[in-house]
C-alpha cells in the first residue's frame, strides 16, 4: 500500500495521480486505462478521467492501493 500526501490543493484528479505515481507514462495512458475499467476508487470501478481524489480515498490499480493522505 502506497500513500499520496495532497499538499497544496485540496483534491488531485485520478488521471493526474496516475501519472505523478508513474502508473502512467502520460496523461493519455493513463486515461485509457481509467476508461477501459482497470482503476477502482473506493472499492468501485470508476471511469471519469478527472474524478476528484480528497484525503481518505482509496485507488486500486493493477494490484497496487494507494491512500490518499492529507498534508
């Protein structure tokens, strides 16, 4: 289980953490596997690209949990 802290700004979109986290080599892939089902937030597969992440969410991709921590 990975942790993501939100510094900053008080929520990240799923297609940028991806891409921060290198899941993701580009903000195209990583919108393509969001869009194809390959990501869940909080337990269920979630297809906006730029769904809003807030401290407490919880993204599954390819094995791997990330928690989004706050500051």
């Amino acid at each position: 289980m990975k942790s993501f802290t939100l510094s900053d700004y008080p929520y990240i979109q799923l297609n940028q953490l991806l891409k921060l986290l290198n899941l993701a080599e580009t903000g195209g892939e990583a919108n393509l596997m969001i869009t194809e089902g390959k990501v869940k937030v909080n337990g269920t597969v979630e297809l906006q690209k730029r769904k809003k992440l807030y401290p407490g969410d919880k993204v599954d991709f390819n094995g791997e949990i990330i928690v989004i921590a706050p500051e």
